[in-house]
C-alpha cells in the first residue's frame, strides 16, 4: 500500500497533521462499527504517524500519512448520510452565526430605493452597527436591552417594519425564515418631541419643554429640507355606503393618525372638524381652528409649472390680467374647512372634499436657470428615446403611452442632482455629464419636463385637465422672506416679481369673502419670538407630538420617501440600529454617512463585543483541544 505513493510528492508535516486529525475524527465517530482486528490496526497506524509527526520525521510522516489516506478511505470513507448530516451541521452553524452577527452586531446593507438621496442612493452599500441604541433580540422585533438615550435626533437609523402599516413588508430572512423588511431613515423626533415645521426646516421642543431647534437643523445638513406631507390629503377613509347619495364623514390621516373629518351636517352644509388626537398638538392647549394649521402645513404648498397656454386651459387664471412669463408656477396651499364643496371621486363617489387655495407667479428666465441649476430627480432610464423610472419594469415601462419621451438622450440611467446631470453605471457609480450633453442644455421645456415628471417619470403628472387630482411631489415654501422650490431660494425676498405676486395676494385675500376665502401664500414667519427665542406655546398648539416609546422617521428625498408621514411613527421596539461606514461606491461619499457621530463605545456595543470575544475564545479553545497532538488515540 506504502508503493502505491512512492512516486509522488512529500506530504509537508502540516499535511501530514492534517490527515491524522482528519482521520482521527472520523476514527472516533466510526470505531464502534469496526472489527476489533481493524479498530487496532487503525489506530496503530494513526499512532505511528502521531509519533513521526511529533519527531518531525518528515519522510515517516510521510509514508505513513499516505499509508492512513489509504486506510480511511478503505474502512472509514463517508458514506452518503455522513456527507449529508456533515452538509446540515455546516448549514446550521453557519446560518445560526451569520442570524446573530447581522441581527446583534453588524450588518452589510445595500441602499435599495432613492428615499435617502443625496446621503445614500440607489445601491450604495454599508455597514450597519446593530449595537448603536441597543441589544436587539433576533428576528424578532424587540430588544434584549435597550437605552433611548443613545438615540441621536438627526441620525440614520435602520428599523424593521413588523407591526406597521406599510405596504409590502414582508420578505424572507436568507429566503428560510419569513420576516419583514428592513428600512433606513432619518430620525428627527424622539418621544414626547413636538415639531413644527417652517422653511423646509423642523422647531421643536423635548418633553421637557427644551428648545431642540439647533439639533433638528444641523449646519452641516442644510440641503436636507423636511416637509410635513406628502399630499394635503395622502389618506382618506370614506363610509362603505353612502347616505343620501352621499359619502359622509370623510375621515383624512396624516402621519398614519385620523386628524380631520369633513361631514354633511344636518342644515345641509358640509363642515369640518380636527379631531381631539394626541399626536395633533399637546393637551391643554387652545383647539387648532383649520387644517391647514396642523403641524406648520400652512407654510407649504404643492407647486407644478404650467405654460400660458395651460394656464388658459386647465386653471381659473384671466390669462389677460397676468405679467407675461416664460412658464408660470402654480401653487397649491391651505388645504381647508371653509368652501369645502363636494366632488365625485376617481371611485365614482359623491363626497366632500377639502378647499385649496391656488396662487400663480411669473418665472422669467432667470428663475428656470435657477431652477435647472438646482434640479433633482429621481433616477431614470431611458430606452430608444423612452424615459421611465429607475427599477421599473423596462419591457413594461417602454409600452406605456404614459411614459416621457427624450428623444436626444442615449441610452443609459441617469440622475439630477444639485443641477448637475450624471449618468448611473455599473453598480451604482456615477460620472458628472459634459456640459455638451442634451440633459445639461437649458430650455424652458425640458425644466418643465424635470419639474413637473421628474419624480415620477409620469407624463400624467404634467397638466391634463381642470382640478387634476394628480400633482408632482415639489414644493414650494418661504424662509425668511424667499420663496424656495427645490431646497433653494429662487426668489429673493426684493426680488420685484416675487414683491408684486405677495401684493396681489393681499388684494386677493381682501376681495374674498368669509363664505369663500382666499389665504394668501405668504411668509408666516419662523415659530420665533421678537427677541429671537423659539416660541414655544405656538409649538406646542400646532405642533406634531411624538408618541410615547416612538419615533420620526423622515426621508432625506422627501418627495420620493414613504416615511411616517405615510406609515406613521415607528415604534421603538422596532429600532435595529444605525449606519457606520459607507463602502461602496468609491467616491465623495465613501466613509462615514452625513450624520451626527454616534459614540464608538456604549454599554451595548462593549456587551456584545464581549459576548463575541468570549464565543471566539471559546471556540478557538475548543478547536485546539480537540486537534492539539497528542491525539488520545490509545484511549479510543
């Protein structure tokens, strides 16, 4: 048998010791089923090669270990069970580990949607710390230990969506174990927090009535803009059948939560209310009178922009009484009780419906180069001329008639982003297009096109038809005195156009009447008092108040973000943790996220740290033992 190997290499004394732990092992498991005429030869040999090995007596070492190859393939090779439990045990192991490291410790996550943009986009890649608040129990949604003081307002933070209302949550854990999705955000309130929001900004005070206003406005995310809603009306609940003809209460949610109610009274006349919820506004404070006062949502509108031509079709606007533009933007604000009115809805029902009051101001063109140079949109492809939206299904997307055209774009993805346009490659990296390129060359067209169906890569986004329910996700607000649309001031507060368009909105509000109001559009003013200080009873009637063991989780791109304001507050049992390093792609934002820095050492993190060195050390003994020569091979 010894011949058999002659003219092969010499075995090394590592792979000498390697196959007589090898076969040691499987001497142990299957010495019992042996003869005993052939248990004793085997671990003769075995202790032959263990003493050869010990000598360091490389060519014994040799002979012999080829000698054991032979001898364990003939009495103790694996049969298919060994192989399979063998498969199993790895499998399980295996899996056990990688549950607890990426459940209790860290975590590889890959940014799946544009929410986070410009912090994190589309297939960025990241370390996720699961130790940052707490220790999380696994696959479950809750904690082993848990500190809310650790949470840090305006940081990244990653949470599973079991137990809330979000639409296709669920998933499979390593596509064995049912689970739910996990998502990333930005947390902007703690519990007993209550925010208002101005200016693309969020005030606040904690449940200790300390201002947080400088916490929740870092200088260093001062791109990132916060808006209270999605829609004016993103949720609405109507009564299966209708009364009268009539579908009555209509019941409208914001941030998840019933807020308002509109109803046919009794006399006939449709009425609103805001109902008596806690997250509305603090308890004992004087009622809100509107729905628009909610939260700071009078300080926001919904804007689009519209040709002279569609002004003329599609809005209420003498087309002969205003200043002459090269495109007009129409702002929709003050979503109201007062003339609230009744509409068939797109289900074919008769019920009521908020007010709103819509503004119109000239862009010259200055304001579009503006405009364009500040320009963001969702990331999008584009296909033999055929724009849609990135991820979207392409053999479906090309047929939609739908679908915007750039017929001058190569096919390729692409993103708007501070004004510049880029072109997406390979997983995910992205390079700056030339100033040559058609996405870079302004027209009032194609800034109409980003406007208005950039978001959504939609054309039934653009102006259709009179009272369109659909609009784009762009806002417009003031701060300080200038109008801002795409987080920037693109009119400044002396700008002439913008002087005129606050003066007709005060002759407008004078010549409306109490049955049929009109609210201007108009800077209300930062939640400050005279002296500068926040004013905290303002907050505290029209601010958001944060649920008690929950928190705010807002999107950076908060016009492609489904965040509380869609599914509501998440709870804090949900809380995993919070991104640490950015990995990839290379580039500007590899590194550290832009956020305010967690601290390196906490009590959950050194806990798990130590649990984790413990089981390493543990482990590594145990391998040791079990393989440290001498083998106990005399004792089998």
């Amino acid at each position: 048998m010894m011949n058999l190997f002659s003219s092969r290499s010499v075995f090394s004394l590592r792979k000498s010791k390697h196959i007589l732990r090898h076969s040691f092992h499987l001497f142990t498991r299957k010495s019992k089923k042996l003869s005993k005429e052939t248990r004793e030869h085997i671990a003769a040999t075995l202790e032959a090669l263990q003493n050869a090995i010990l000598e360091k007596n490389r060519e014994k070492a040799d002979l012999l270990a080829k000698e054991t190859v032979a001898v364990t393939d003939l009495h103790l090779k694996k049969n298919s069970y060994d192989h399979f439990r063998e498969l199993i045990i790895a499998i399980v192991f295996a899996l056990t580990v990688a549950i607890l490291v990426r459940q209790m410790w860290f975590e590889p996550y890959e940014i799946p949607t544009g929410s986070m943009r410009p912090t994190l986009k589309e297939q960025d890649r990241l370390i996720v710390s699961k130790t940052n608040f707490g220790i999380n129990f696994p696959l479950r949604a809750t904690h082993l230990y848990f500190n809310p003081d650790l949470v840090q307002r305006n940081g990244i933070f990653v949470f599973t969506g079991a137990n809330m209302d979000i639409r296709d949550v669920d998933t499979m854990y390593f596509y064995l174990f049912p689970g739910k999705k996990q998502y990333i955000k930005r947390l902007m309130g703690k519990p007993g927090d209550i925010l208002y929001f101005y200016g693309g900004e969020i005030y606040g005070v904690d449940k200790d009535g300390k201002d947080i206003s400088s916490s929740l406005q870092l200088e260093r995310l001062d791109r990132i803009e916060h808006i209270p809603f999605i829609d004016f009306d993103r949720k609405i609940i109507v009564p299966p059948a209708a009364t009268q003809g009539v579908y009555s209460p209509v019941f409208f949610y914001q941030m998840n939560e019933p807020i308002a109610k509109l109803f046919v009274n009794k006399a006939g006349n449709i009425a609103g209310e805001i109902l008596d919820m806690p997250t509305i506004h603090a308890p004992n404070t004087p009622p809100m009178k509107d729905y628009f006062d909610i939260w700071g949502m009078k300080n926001f509108g919904m804007g689009r922009l519209l040709t002279k031509e569609q002004v003329k079709q599609f809005t209420r606007f003498d087309v002969s009484k205003l200043d002459n533009g090269v495109l007009y933007l129409e702002i929709t604000h003050h979503p109201s009780f007062a003339n609230a009115k009744l509409i068939r809805d797109e289900m074919g029902r008769i019920r009521p419906t908020l007010s709103k009051s819509t503004s119109l101001i000239p862009l010259k063109e200055e304001h579009l180069k503006t405009l364009l140079n500040n320009m963001y949109t969702a990331r999008f492809c584009v296909r033999n001329g055929i724009a849609y939206r990135y991820g979207s299904n392409e053999e479906q997307a090309l047929k939609n008639s739908f679908a915007p055209k750039l017929a001058d774009v190569a096919d390729g993805c692409y993103e708007f982003y501070y004004g510049k346009a880029s072109e997406v490659k390979w997983q995910g990296i992205t390079s700056t297009l030339p100033p040559s390129h058609p996405l870079n060359q302004y027209s009032p067209e194609l800034v109409q096109l980003l406007y208005n169906v950039g978001i959504e890569w939609d054309m039934r986004f653009m102006p259709q038809y009179k009272d369109q329910r659909l609009a784009p996700s762009r806002y417009a607000y003031f701060r300080n005195g200038d109008l801002y649309l795409l987080g920037a001031p693109i009119f400044k507060k002396d700008d002439p156009v913008l002087m005129q368009f606050l003066a007709q909105e005060k002759e407008r509000q004078n010549a409306s009447t109490t049955q049929a109001p009109f609210f201007p559009f108009e800077d209300n003013g930062a939640p400050l008092l005279a002296d500068g200080s926040l004013n905290k009873d303002l907050i505290k009637q029209y601010g958001l108040l944060i649920s008690d063991k929950s928190y705010l989780a807002l999107g950076d791109n908060h016009a492609m973000s489904s965040d509380s304001r869609d599914f509501g507050f998440v709870p804090e049992s949900n809380l995993r943790g919070g991104p640490d390093f950015i990995f990839w792609p290379p580039g500007s934002r590899w590194g550290l996220p832009n956020q305010p820095l967690y601290p390196f050492f906490n009590t959950p993190r050194v806990i798990v740290w130590i649990l984790a060195a413990i089981c390493i050390t543990l482990c590594v003994r145990y391998w040791r033992k079990r393989n440290r020569l001498p083998l106990p091979i005399n004792k089998e």
